[in-house]
C-alpha cells in the first residue's frame, strides 16, 4: 500500500511539471509535443524535498501503471499524452471512431447544453472511445453524466479530432447538438 500512495503522489508531481506547471519546476519541455528527456524529469524531481531517492524505475511504474495512461516515454522522452494547460500541443488530426464518450458532472451540464462542450481551462475536451474510460474520468466531481458524441456529424461539420493515446481523443470544441446523453448502468 505504501508503494501505492508513493506512486499517486509521484504522478501527481509528474503531471503537475509535465501538464500544467513545467517552469515552475525548471523543466524545458519541447515545444511542439510536450516531451522532455526522461533523466532531466528525474533529475528534477530528485532535486525536490524528500524525493532524492526516486529512481528512474519509479518513474516508469507510473507510467505503467496509470489509470488513465497520462504519460507516455518512447526514446529516451517523457510526455503526457492529455491534459495540457500551459501551452497547446500540437496534435495531428485523425479519424476517429464514429463514437466517442465524454465524462462529466451533472453541476457542468447545462453549462454543456448551453455551450457545448468547451476545454475549461485546458487545451482540448478530452473523449474516449469506452464509457468505462469516460466514467473513470468523469466521476471526480459530482454525479457522473457520459455523454455520446457523433463524431461522423461532427467530421461532417469541419471538426477535427486528434489522437492522443490509449482510447483518448481530444477536439478543441464539440456543439451540444452533437451530444446525447448516455443512460448507463455505470451512472449511481
């Protein structure tokens, strides 16, 4: 259990310099994906109280390990895959399935209704390709609402959609008429 909340705490360092917060820490991230070498990561978040002894294996059981499959390393770099709000990634448009899922609260849907669905204070809206994925995003506020998306109308309409890894598509922005509502027994 210990290694557990050890590793929660680590990703949340690792998602605080890679997603939100990169020169706070002194870390310099590519510009155009988001990366940086996996080493000066550690090296970084070695130089921080009470985690000199993290280890370059640590870093990849999170990256394992994680829920939402945040991060990514491939040669030799370290990027998140999502959820970016300090600078816009640049991504390059796909086609995605003809459905995806988005997981919010029932405090954000008329909101939702009203605007569509817009990035709040991120780069991009986040969808996902299961319910499970949208729920296990969608459930940290309130009572969890999935939303279906047409993704056939929406390409129809000039709106590009972007993979990012693992189930996770990302859009700068959908209209709510291209929303359904999901009634899932995945909903309490």
């Amino acid at each position: 259990m210990k290694k557990q909340t050890e590793d929660v705490k680590l990703s949340k360092i690792m998602s605080k310099m890679l997603r939100h917060k990169p020169e706070q820490s002194g870390l310099e991230l590519d510009a155009s994906d988001g990366s940086c070498h996996v080493d000066d990561l550690l090296r970084v978040i070695q130089s921080l109280p009470g985690w000199e002894k993290v280890k370059l294996t640590d870093i990849e059981r999170v990256v394992r390990n994680s829920d939402k499959q945040r991060f990514e390393i491939k040669n030799g770099r370290i990027r998140a895959r999502y959820g970016h709000s300090y600078q816009k990634i640049e991504y390059i448009a796909d086609n995605p399935p003809d459905t995806l899922y988005h997981g919010t609260n029932e405090q954000a849907l008329p909101f939702i209704m009203a605007e569509g669905l817009d990035p709040v204070g991120r780069q991009y809206v986040h969808l996902s390709e299961s319910t499970e994925f949208a729920a296990l995003a969608g459930s940290r506020r309130g009572k969890l609402v999935i939303l279906k998306i047409d993704t056939m109308k929406a390409r129809a309409e000039g709106i590009p959609f972007y993979y990012a890894g693992n189930e996770v598509w990302l859009a700068e922005w959908i209209p709510w008429e291209l929303c359904t509502i999901v009634e899932s027994e995945l909903e309490s």
